[in-house]
C-alpha cells in the first residue's frame, strides 16, 4: 500500500505496480486529466505536478515530471496538481491576462512550474523566470507572454500548516528502505533488485522502452544517502542528493559546477535526478562525471556493512559497464575542494542552451605556478564509451610552460586520447575540434574568470 496527501486528503493505493507512473494514477484513476502526456520522458513539462515533504516543521515542495515518477516514490509525500488550484489563482490569472495560451495543451504544466515559482518551491529560488520554465515546452503560445505572466505573480512564501500537520501524522507505508543498513541488507539479499533513487532516467525504460523493471527498491527517502557535508577540505554527496539540493553546494567549489547544474535538465528533472543516479547509470554523456572527474572525486561503495572507495574515473570499465559487484551500491561521491591556483573550466557544448542532451562535455583542472603546468586534469564526456580523462593532452601539458605552444601542443595531444563517433548530437570531427577548441578558450580567457560554459 501507498498513501499519500493529495489536496489535503489521504489517497490510499492497495498493491501498487512499482512501475505505475503517478501521471497515469492521476488520469485514468482519479480523472484528473488536466496533467497532460506530451513526451512520457520528462522533456516538456506538461504533466508537470508538486511534490511536497516535511522539511524540519515546513513543507518543502518541489516541481516533478509526473510521467516519469513512479507511484511509490509520492508515498507518505503530498501532491497537487492543476486542479488543486482551483482556476482561479494569481498564476492562471496572469496567463490569462498576458494572453499566456493557445492550444492550452502545455498550460497546465506552465502554470504548475509557474506556481512553485511563486511559493518559492524547491530549485527556484532567486531564480530567473526563463530558468523556472526551461523545462517546459510551448508549440505555439511564443514564450514572452508567458515570461511576462511569470514575472507578474510576486514570490512569497507559502503557509502551510494543514499540510504540515497532515504529513506529520501520515506514515509511509510501502515499505521503503530506512536506512543506509537496512538497503544494504536487502541488496545482500537480493542483489538482483533494481535501484532507483529519481527515475529521471529509470522512468524512460518504462515509458519508452516498456521494460519490465522486476524487484524495484526505492531510496529517495533515505535520510544518510540525502547527506551534503561540507568541510574546509571537500564536498561530500550522499548519492541520492539531488542536483537541485547540490547546486549551490557544489557552485561554492567553483561557479562553472553551479552552471552546469542549470544545464542539465530543467527544475523538474534537477528537483528529481540525484547526483549518484547520474554516475551510477554510467551513461558516456552524463554532464557530471567528467567534471567530478577533473576535480579528483572519489566513490564510495558499500556491500554489506564493507565499503571500498576508488577514484570516479576507475568506475567506469566499459559501455554500460561499472565496477559494481552483486550487493554494491554506490553510497556518496567527495570531491576534493580545489585550491586557488587550480585553473578551472567546465563546458557542455548542446543543440539548445537548456535541456538538452550533450555533444560533448569537457572539464580542465590545471594548476599552474609561477608559469608552469604543475598538475593538469582533463575529462571529457561524449567522446568515448564512457566519460574518461585525456592521458596524452595532460601530458603534454604537465611540466611545461603555460603558453601558447603549450596548449596548441596539448590540443593536437587530445585528438589522439579518444575515438568520438558520429551521431545525430555531433559527428566525430566536431567533437575533436570543439574538444580542442575548448583547451585553447582556456589560454585566451588566462587574464579573465576562466568560465567556458556555453551552449
């Protein structure tokens, strides 16, 4: 059984399929047919909807693609849709207003995101409206109305005491793993059983793939996997933190990391996607291994009450291929906090600036004293089957003079350290060119903020 709040009442689910997506619940069960199906892969926001949780004695609310979220995951959480709003409030006012809607299609979703931006929802805050609703899609409206219509409604926080009282006396009752001990527990035991911490991309096998998931565990709840803890040396992610909830953590090791969170996905997928999800799936385009990579982090995996840690680049062995024994899990990544002189710059290169898919993603870490390359780091994500770091451009930089021949040197180096394909993102020689073109951006901005981000 599943039971979550839904409008302030209790919604109670007898033997829930695990892979029962809320998006269906709400339209072919509860009729609630103003969340919308466009793409069933969290891309364009219109079955957008808001989760919230206890959050000390606050409820703390987020922005979700409900086609990819699976039915257990709301469990003992509280939702709202579209309709919860009644028709009637300041969003949908102002979208009316500001003639914020054609087809109406995409409305809904709009107005949710719309919406939590106005509670000051999970990923929005002191956030630009054209960032709010990067990760919903209109087909016809155009965007500035519905940029003006967002820009319209003040941000003021939310009272919500009935909610937080329901919550509190609401107990889960799926049957989640509570603890870090009792997943690990069940793993030895059933080391066949599917993780899944944000579905962002578990969620696409289903809808798109319509794979059977088999014996599915759910750890988006587990307090110790949810830890960021930061010291004076490193950052410290519990796996299933997500990229929303590290954001401004991990902007505080270096901006370019804070932007590459923007980069990747809109507010539903951050406020769903975990950073451990990200490396665990081993995908060669994930945006945040390379640059994790660059700065030095290292995994830590756990099997049982045993825990190994490696260096990030070591865990990936192959195409859909990590190093993970039966039982393991990955429990956290600490990334190293880079000291001054470390030159540092992060690139994701993409069709479209927001929610889109890399070409190629590129870190540098060089520290450089008194003119010299003491230390370089390179990694790249989209030029090899995994995301993997650039031996021969490293040495190349490594020990020499930091100039310009330097870097045309390490730049021809890079071409030799990956074989990229083509596909539809980009074909092979772009991805050389770009790749070198990204090292060489590094030497010309040498007398400005290194920042290289861009679309």
């Amino acid at each position: 059984m599943i039971r979550f709040l839904l409008d302030g009442e209790t919604v109670e689910v007898d033997e829930p399929d695990p892979a029962a997506t809320v998006l269906d619940y709400l339209r072919y069960t509860l009729r609630r047919t103003g969340t919308k199906e466009g793409c069933a892969e969290g891309d364009c926001g219109a079955c957008t909807v808001l989760v919230g949780e206890l959050a000390g004695d606050r409820v703390e609310w987020r922005a979700v693609n409900a086609c990819i979220l699976f039915l257990p995951m709301i469990d003992g959480k509280a939702l709202r849709t579209v309709e919860s709003l009644g028709g009637a409030h300041p969003v949908q006012r102002a979208l009316v207003e500001h003639h914020g809607s054609q087809c109406g299609f995409c409305t809904p979703g709009f107005v949710m995101s719309l919406y939590g931006r106005s509670i000051g929802a999970t990923g929005t805050q002191g956030v630009p409206v054209a960032d709010v609703i990067a990760g919903n899609l209109c087909r016809c409206t155009g965007y500035g109305p519905i940029l003006e219509a967002g820009e319209a409604v003040p941000v003021a926080a939310e009272a919500d005491e009935s909610t937080a009282e329901g919550l509190r006396s609401l107990r889960p009752a799926y049957g989640h793993p509570a603890s870090a001990d009792a997943l690990a527990e069940l793993l030895l035991a059933r080391p066949e059983t599917r993780i899944v911490a944000g579905a962002t991309d578990v969620g696409l096998w289903v809808t798109k793939q319509l794979r059977d998931l088999g014996p599915t565990v759910f750890i988006g709840d587990i307090a110790e996997l949810r830890r960021i803890e930061e010291t004076p040396d490193a950052l410290t992610l519990g796996a299933a933190v997500r990229y929303s909830e590290a954001r401004e953590a991990l902007a505080r090791l270096h901006p370019d990391l804070g932007e590459l969170v923007r980069r990747i996905g809109g507010v539903q997928v951050r406020n769903a996607g975990t950073i451990g999800g990200n490396i665990a799936n081993g995908s060669p385009i994930g945006d945040m291994p390379p640059a994790l990579i660059a700065l030095g982090a290292e995994l830590t995996l756990r099997r049982g009450s045993g825990r190994r840690t490696l260096p990030l680049e070591n865990f990936f062995l192959g195409y859909g291929r990590q190093d993970l024994v039966p039982g393991e899990f990955v429990e956290s990544v600490r990334i190293p906090r880079p000291p001054p002189e470390v030159r540092i710059s992060v690139a994701k290169l993409s069709k479209r600036f927001d929610s889109d898919i890399s070409g190629l993603c590129g870190a540098f870490a060089l520290r450089i004293e008194a003119g010299r390359v003491v230390d370089a780091r390179v990694a790249f994500g989209g030029m090899a089957a995994i995301p993997a770091r650039a031996p021969g451009c490293e040495a190349a930089l490594t020990g020499q003079a930091w100039s310009e021949a330097t870097v045309e040197a390490a730049a021809l180096a890079l071409a030799k350290d990956y074989d990229p394909i083509d596909d539809l993102r980009g074909s092979a020689a772009y991805r050389r060119r770009a790749a070198a073109n990204l090292l060489r951006r590094i030497w010309a901005a040498r007398s400005e903020p290194v920042s290289v981000l861009h679309g």
